[in-house]
C-alpha cells in the first residue's frame, strides 16, 4: 500500500467531480447492489496511465448532457476489500486498474479495461465514455 499523502491528490482529482469514492465493502454493495439507472465505476489507481489518461477522460466526459445517474469510484491497490468487491459486479473482465465501467440497472453495459486506457490519448478515451453515455444514460 502507498502512503496515503500521495494518494489523496489523486483520488481528490475524482471526488472533486462529484464521483462517490467508496472504501469499504459494505460501501460498494450500498451503492452498486441492486442499482436502478446507470452507475460509472472508475478502478482508479496510482499509475501514470491513470493520471494521464483515465482521470482526464473521465472529468471530459462527464461535461457531456447524458451522463451516469451515479458516479463512483474505488481506489485499487489502496482500499483491497472495496476494489474485489466492486471488480465483482464487473462480470466477465479480469481485475484491471486503471478501468472504468458503466453499469446499466446493475449489469455491465460498457467497459474499458487498462489496455483500452494505456497509450491512448485522454481525448479519446472521454470519446469512448461520451459514446457509452449518450448510448446508455441518455432519456
């Protein structure tokens, strides 16, 4: 585990944006277990593909009109119970952070895992997300 000093910067960078960081748990079956609407579930993590991509690509995206009905986020690799427990409801993917999911009335409707993230531009991957909510959140 990191120094959480170092962490809080980077988990700041999502919570500012009105994203829900869940750290326990029991704080991720609250917000995830039988969800109604559409819920964004950011794997966030310390990497640079995190801070250079997938943070930016999320903040870009979430200035698009449809957006998630809720937004949350777990911190891999810094809250461990948490993370398993939110990968759990990201059925289908191996574990991958940075990744970033969008859950439709509690079923993955869309995901981007870490491969889809690294190297590409945070332009293009807020591209992906905008695409996935005027696709799944929008009225």
């Amino acid at each position: 585990m990191y120094d959480e000093r170092f962490i809080t910067p980077m988990r700041q960078e999502l919570t500012r944006l009105g994203v829900e960081e869940m750290r326990t748990a029991e704080e991720v079956d609250a917000k995830l277990k039988e969800t109604k609407g559409t819920t964004l579930l950011v794997v966030n993590s310390m990497c640079g593909c995190a801070a250079r991509n997938a943070r930016p690509a999320v903040a870009s995206a979430l200035q698009n009109v449809a957006k998630p009905d809720q937004l949350t986020t777990v911190f891999a690799g810094q809250d461990i119970e948490a993370t398993a427990r939110a990968r759990s409801y990201i059925t289908g993917y191996p574990p991958s952070s940075p990744s970033i999911a969008l859950l439709k009335d509690g079923k993955l409707a869309f995901m981007l895992e870490r491969f889809q993230i690294e190297g590409r531009s945070a332009d293009d991957i807020s591209r992906d997300l905008v695409g996935a909510f005027n696709t799944h959140c929008a009225e």
